[in-house]
C-alpha cells in the first residue's frame, strides 16, 4: 500500500477499500419524522472513496498498518522549516515549558495540551523565537484572546505584530495574531500560502470538519500546525478533527505535574447544599427546571452572594460564572440589596472594557465579577481567590475550562477556592454529581 503525501492538508492512499472500515465512525443527525424529529446514523469515513485523508491522519494511519502487518511505502514529505534557538527576551523558560517547545519543534505539527494557568502563550512564544525567519499566523476566538496575545508575543520582543480583528484587517506584519471570526472574511488568496507557522489557539474548539476553523485550516498551506490546549475534547469527531487538520498530541504537562511542580495553584472545593425547591416539583422539561431552580431561585442566589460578600469582606476576589443573562442580572440585583459591589461581564460589554476590568480584578481593584461565556477561556487573572459555579452545568470539559481561570499561581497565592452548588431538583442533581465526579477523580476533595 502507498501514501502520496500531496501537501500539509491532503494526503491520498492508493487502497482505499483496505483502510475505510477502520477508518470511519457514527455520526448523527436529526430527521423530521411523522410526529417528531427522530435522531438517526450514519458513518462518516475519514477516508474517502477515491484515498484522499487530511495529512494529519498519517501517523495513525501508519500505525494501523504497523499493528497489521501491512506493508506501507509513503511517497513524498511534508515540507520542513529549520528552527534556530529558543530565546525568549527577559524570561528563563520552566524545564516544562522547554520541553513542550522542543517537542513542537522536532515533530513539527500535532496539539501541545497543558493546564489553564502553566503558560501556553509563553510556549507560543517560545516556538515563534525558534521561528524568527519565518511568518507566523496566531489563531484564536475572541478579542480579548487577540490582544492579551499581540502584548505577550510583544513583550518578549517578537515581532513586528499585525492584528486581524476588532475592525484591523493588517497581514503585513511577521507575526499576525488573528480572530478566526475575522480572518475567514478575507479572501483565501490573501493568506492561504503567506505563513510558515500556523497555532490554533484553545484548539478543542476544532470540533468538526467544516466549521470555520476546519474551512481555515483546509486552506493554510504552513508546514508547521500547532494546537494549544487544556483540555481534549471526549466526543470522536472533535477529537479526530483535531487530529486530522493539526495532528495527534504529541505532548502534555498534566494538572498533577503541574500542581506538584508548583506551577499550578491546588484547588480546594467548597460544596453548599442548596434547600429543596417547591417551584421545580411538578415541572419535567429541562428547561423549566434550570429556569424554576438556578435562574430564578431566590434563595439558591442569595447564597452564591452570601458567600461573595464573605470574601469581599475579607478583601478577597471572586468571579462567579454563570450561563444566562437573566441570571447574572438577578444576581446583580441581590448584591446590590446586600450592599456587594459586582461588576456584570456579558456580551455587550466591549473588549477594551473586558480588558481594564481584567487588569481591575488581578489588582483587587474590583473584588466580584459576575461573567457569562465571554470570559470563560483565555482570561488570566492570577491573583484571583474563587471561583464560583453558579450556573450548574455536566460538561466536565466546560468545568475545567471554568475552573482553569483560577489555577495561576501569584506570589501570595499557592490555592484557588472552587465553591459549587449542589441542587436538589431533577437534573439539576444529576448535573451536580457530574461536577462532583470531576472533583473526586482529580482529588481536589
């Protein structure tokens, strides 16, 4: 069997027939029935019928046919850039961070997972030294990520930097940090064969294969593709996405590495039983019940705000998360009864803004936020003291993203306070012992 390497995205095996049934997997989609939607499957193959495969399916193609005895001959290769030295302006790298970096630069593309709160962008950065003969595109999903980006790669003395994003469409500089949002509106002519180096920032968010990041990625011709992340993602076609646009991980810095290295603040969870609700008794559809006992239910609010004003109190910040507007509003409403300063970060609150209130937060200018999802990646706020979970949720990977906003350690800070809910009502208990499995088997309680 042979593989023609055609470029870093595409790739094609002469023999199909032998690898598509090993290569494929159930994919579902939503079919309107007689009286409702009925969920139906179907395989989508990583393979397609004439052998063409995203390049980064090689490795596991190659080991499928090592574990088969198949003979495999691969014509062709990814081009390859030389790296020169690491050096990072004013800073010493952690023996972590050098080992990441080096990884990056020896294998050439593939995901580098590390904990919120270790430095990836310091990682980034250490590979773009490596890389000063080069251009580099830096890829990431909000303004805020934008710019902490452009003053971190600044302040290590890279550059010059470009931004597209938040109204500037400038490709011109050696390294452009760009929104994926904004570069997809550029025409592909304009960047598809412009860089050397391509990182996905947050790269879990590569969660199909014709999202925007998978359009962007089928169209930059770089050798060199990194993806960032703490977290992997445990649904398969987020997770062969992943592997097939940017490559498999090739290394990781674990949160028990980390916490045990010191890089990392130790989480300590605090769990408060939330009293039953009357209003949820009769209710069935989800909905409802999230309205009827997190949203709405005064008494659950009043004490997420209880405990933010203990820590106000003591001169200790918090930021509490929650889903909803409606919800962060009401809670807003309690503070403001209970003589708690908060400030309320939601979607119309523009980046600049974000970006002062960050700075506001660290310094313990402010002392609570309320946020919604806006704030629920990329946000570095290291002296931070809590965090609180009060919009519920299952997702154990949204947890660790939400979680991971505390786990900088600062100088007067070796732990971060995680304090949850534990709701009684239907599904909202269920939510709650999810959240609980995730804290147990990181044995953080």
């Amino acid at each position: 069997m042979k593989i023609t390497i055609i470029d870093s995205i595409m790739s094609k095996v002469d023999r199909p027939d032998l690898l598509r049934p090993y290569f494929s997997f159930k994919k579902e989609f939503w079919k309107k029935g007689i009286y409702k939607r009925e969920r139906m499957e179907y395989d989508f193959f990583l393979i397609d019928k004439k052998g063409n495969f995203l390049t980064g399916f090689i490795p596991k193609i190659t080991k499928h046919c090592q574990d088969n005895d198949i003979d495999l001959v691969i014509e062709g290769q990814l081009e390859k850039i030389k790296p020169g030295k690491i050096l990072l302006q004013g800073l010493t790298l952690r023996d972590d961070q050098q080992r990441l970096i080096e990884t990056a630069l020896s294998r050439g593309r593939g995901i580098l997972k590390s904990p919120t709160g270790s430095g990836k962008t310091i990682i980034a950065c250490g590979i773009m030294s490596a890389y000063k003969k080069y251009r580099v595109l830096f890829l990431c999903h909000t303004i805020s990520l934008l710019k902490q980006t452009k003053e971190e790669i600044e302040r290590f003395g890279l550059g010059p930097v470009s931004i597209v994003g938040s109204g500037s469409k400038d490709l011109s500089g050696k390294i452009v940090v760009s929104t994926m949002q904004s570069l997809i509106k550029i025409p592909i002519e304009d960047y598809c064969d412009k860089f050397d180096v391509v990182f996905i920032d947050e790269s879990h968010h590569v969660r199909d294969f014709k999202g925007t990041y998978a359009k962007l990625l089928k169209c930059l011709l770089a050798p060199v593709k990194l993806g960032l992340t703490a977290t992997i993602p445990t649904d398969k076609e987020s997770v062969l996405a992943m592997e097939g646009l940017l490559g498999p991980v090739i290394d990781e810095l674990t949160l028990e590495e980390g916490m045990r290295l010191e890089i990392l603040a130790k989480p300590t969870v605090k769990l408060i039983k939330v009293p039953p609700n009357e209003a949820t008794r009769d209710l069935r559809k989800y909905h409802d019940i999230y309205e009827a006992g997190i949203v709405t239910f005064r008494k659950r609010n009043r004490l997420i705000i209880e405990e933010a004003k203990k820590l106000s109190d003591e001169g200790k910040s918090s930021l509490i998360y929650v889903t909803q507007i409606e919800h962060g509003e009401r809670l807003v409403g309690i503070a403001d009864l209970l003589g708690l300063p908060v400030t309320f970060i939601k979607g119309d609150v523009d980046a600049e803004t974000r970006e002062q209130l960050r700075h506001d937060l660290h310094n313990k200018k402010i002392l609570t936020v309320i946020a919604t999802v806006v704030w629920k990646e990329g946000i570095n706020v290291r002296s931070l003291d809590c965090i609180m979970i009060a919009g519920g949720g299952k997702s154990e990977l949204a947890l660790l993203q939400t979680v991971g906003r505390g786990f900088r350690r600062d100088v007067n800070k070796k732990e971060i306070l995680i304090i949850d809910f534990l709701d009684s009502s239907r599904y909202l208990a269920e939510h709650a012992i999810e959240r609980l499995g995730v804290y147990i088997e990181n044995e953080w309680i």
